[in-house]
C-alpha cells in the first residue's frame, strides 16, 4: 500500500494524474470520432456513389485493420505527414507533434469508424413515414431534420454509442506504446522502477473496471432520459 | 514494399496460430463459464458474471501485461511446472487471449442459451428424452445457430486482438511491420500491405460465418 502515496514516496499522485490523463485521451478521442461520424455518416447514406465508396472504405478498413496498427501508422507516419504539408508552405524545420494529439487522433479515427456504422444504423431504422408526414404537414427540411430526425436518431444511437465509448476506452491503453504517460504508461513506468508489475498492472486494470463501470452506470441514466415515452 | 511481403505473410503464420489456439481455447473457457452462468446457484453464477465483467471491463493489454510481467513475480508460481509456460511470451499471448475471448463467448453463449424458449425443453422432457441428450441434440445446436452472427464478430475483434502479442516481444503480423517501419521508416506503404493482409482475413472470417449461417438456416 506503501506505494500508493501521495508525494515523492509512492505512485499514487502519478497514477491519479494518468487516469486524469486516460479520460481526457478517451473524451477527446470520443469527440474527434462523432466528429468524424458526423462527416462520414451522410455520405454513407448518399446516393452518390463515389461518397458512398469513400465512406464504406473508410469504416471498413478501420474497423479490420487492428487498432495498434493504425497508432503505428499515426506515431511513425504522423510526423512525416505534417513536416511534409509544412515543406509545402516553405517551412522545413523539424516538427515534434504531441503524443497527446497523435494519440487522440489515432483512436479518434477508430472510434469515428464505429460511431459512423451506428449513426448509420439509427437514421435507417427510423420510419419512412415520418419523412413523408413532415412533407405533409409542410415543415421546412431543417426542421425536419433536428427536430424530428436528430431526437429520435439519438434515442436509437445512444445504447450503441455506449458500447463504442467503451470500446474507445479500453482502445487508449494502447496508446502507451507512443509514450504518452497515461494508466498504462504510468503502471509501467512504475513496475519498471519498482519491480512490482504484479501490483501495478492489477491496479490498472482496477483504475479501468472504476471508469467502465462509472461510465456504464452514467450512461444507462442517459439512455433513460432519451428512451421516455418508449 | 514488395521486399517486405514474404517477411509479414512468414508473420500472419504466427497471428493465425495465435488466433486458431486461442478461439479453441476460448470457446471451451467460454461454454463452461456460460453454463455456470445458467446456473440456479448464486456463488457459481456470481464467479462466473465476475469473471467476465473482469475481463470485458479492462483493456486486454493491462490482461496480458498482468500475466506475462505480473505472474512471474509470484516466488511460488516459479517453483512449479507452470512457470515453464509462464515464461514463455508465446503461452501467456495465448493464455491472455483465451481468457479474454472466454470471457465474451460466454456472454454470447449465455444469451443464445436463454432464447431457446422453455417450451422446447418442456417437450422434450414429455416425450421422454434424457436431459442429456436434450442437452447435447437441442440446447446446442439451437445455441449455436443463434451465436453465430455475434461469434463472427467476436472472431474478428480476436483477430485484431492478436496484435497486441507485439507488446510482449512477439513477432506477429503486426509486430514485424513495427520492426518493418522502426527500419525503413516507411509506414505508408508498410500499413498498407499489412493493412491489407488483416483485411483479407477479415474478409475470409466474414464469408465465412455467413456462408455457415446460410448452411445452418437450410438445414
């Protein structure tokens, strides 16, 4: 227990500012993605079919594709893609980009992939009809669109959505093979100077039960509040 | 990017081999714990909801890492036959996928197990069939049936799921295209061919299970 204290004589203050660090990865990586769902899911939904292609690529191949592979491509690739777009403007120093930002955008594309089949799967299964019925009554197609679509959309999403909140979880352990210090970064780091990776990695993984089980229990009290009058 | 091939299809060998042991072991871990799951006492069915809310709530790394770095730690784990698979990478790669794999299959299992409606049981009892073979001629193809669809996908999440072997110091497919990288610093064209190996996999686990699937529905 000795090794749990605050201050320079234990891991705990460590420990406690990487799982700060591991949700503010996950809330990041979660927003970048339904950012990421929200361009791909229209044109997942497009008639076009050359939109329709991009879209379905991207979801496929992301989501076959295993996750450390991506990160890979991110940490080794990001930095070369980013001094190569800067080499365009003229600018030919070396460029660092934070593990932070690699990381969140590598996961954030993965989730982006599955929040992108569910928001897909939400507005598909929402009935014909009441397209056809706000025609009728003669609502404007903005309208239409958020206040019709948009409440029920979510109402179907939000139990998936859940799901890929977890999955987005757990996927930023990964992230520590870039060096970004969070949960499991941390418990390595620790292990590795104490010796005692038995200790460390069985409380990282009871510092990721807390955030799954604290995120479960949120999440079901919001999918009650969307699913009334069901 | 072509000279690079032969060295990741030599790497997919491991990942298949990782993947096949683990599936196997896996879906027996999985149907024990979904039957003790099913069962009417409360201490079996608490271990066995425990044990997969355990391994379905943290991340498979913190899994592997406990067992590969943490067990060996164990003085009296050494001083048995076990640690001679516990100091191989290989094993605990195997053991940690299996767990985490028994872990959602038992999920998947214990649902298709709980569809099969009361009535069917009710009649074979009534025409006078062991529960055995109610069991074996019944319960489980039904289960099977049903699984199907979700056990295609928790095949492909395992698939993905082998590249985290990398993490302990084997050379899976994604493990040597890390190596692969690290030495060429070529990452966009070594993502995309072993990008495209894991998508081919995926593809064939894919067709796979749908083609089952139709063969089941036939029957």
């Amino acid at each position: 227990m000795e090794l749990l204290y605050f201050g320079s004589k234990g891991w705990g203050d460590e420990l406690f500012a990487a799982f700060l660090m591991t949700i503010a990865v996950s809330i990041t990586a979660m927003l970048i993605g339904i950012l990421f769902s929200i361009i791909f899911t229209p044109l997942k939904l497009s008639k076009n079919k050359i939109f329709n292609f991009i879209a379905n690529f991207y979801t496929t191949v992301i989501r076959g594709v295993p996750e450390l592979l991506v990160i890979y491509l991110f940490f080794f690739g990001g930095t070369g893609a980013v001094m190569f777009v800067a080499s365009i403007f003229g600018y030919h120093e070396y460029i660092e980009i934070n593990a932070f930002i690699t990381g969140s955008f590598a996961i954030g594309i993965i989730s982006g992939a599955y929040s992108t089949e569910v928001f897909r799967g939400a507005i598909q299964s929402i009935d014909r009809g009441q397209f056809e019925a706000c025609k009728a009554l003669g609502f404007k197609k903005y309208i239409y669109f958020f206040k019709v679509i948009i409440p029920q959309m979510l109402r179907l999403a939000l139990p998936n959505l859940s799901n890929v909140w977890q999955i987005t979880l757990k996927d930023t352990s990964l992230i520590s093979v870039t060096g970004l210090v969070e949960i499991m970064r941390q418990s390595y780091i620790a292990a590795g100077s104490t010796r005692d990776p038995l200790f460390f990695y069985s409380f990282a993984a009871l510092l990721y039960l807390i955030l799954t089980f604290l995120s479960m229990k949120i999440l079901n009290k919001l999918e009650k509040n969307y699913s009334r009058g069901f | 990017m072509i000279e690079s091939l032969p060295k990741l299809l030599n790497a997919t060998l491991t990942t298949l081999k990782l993947l096949s042991l683990s599936l196997i072991f896996g879906l027996i871990i999985g149907l024990i714990f979904a039957l003790m799951r099913l069962s009417k006492k409360k201490f079996i069915n608490n271990f066995s909801y425990g044990f997969s809310y355990i391994f379905r709530g943290t991340p498979l790394l913190v899994q592997i890492f406990i067992i590969y770095f943490g067990l060996g730690q164990i003085e009296y784990l050494r001083s048995t036959f076990l640690w001679t698979i516990l100091k191989e990478p290989y094993w605990c790669a195997i053991i940690a996928f299996s767990l985490n794999t028994g872990a959602y299959t038992s999920e998947i299992l214990r649902s298709a197990f709980q569809t099969i409606k009361p009535g069917m049981i009710e009649a074979g009892k009534s025409l006078g069939i062991s529960s055995k073979i109610i069991f074996y001629k019944i319960q489980i193809p039904i289960a099977i049936k049903q699984s199907l669809p979700a056990y295609g996908n928790e095949i492909i999440l395992m698939l993905k799921g082998t590249s985290l072997a990398s993490t302990v110091t084997l050379m899976d497919l994604t493990g040597v295209a890390k190596y692969i990288i690290s030495t060429t610093f070529k990452p966009v064209e070594v993502f995309i061919v072993a990008g495209g190996i894991y998508l081919l996999l995926t593809f064939l686990v894919h067709n796979l299970i749908k083609f089952s699937e139709k063969k089941m529905r036939t029957n």
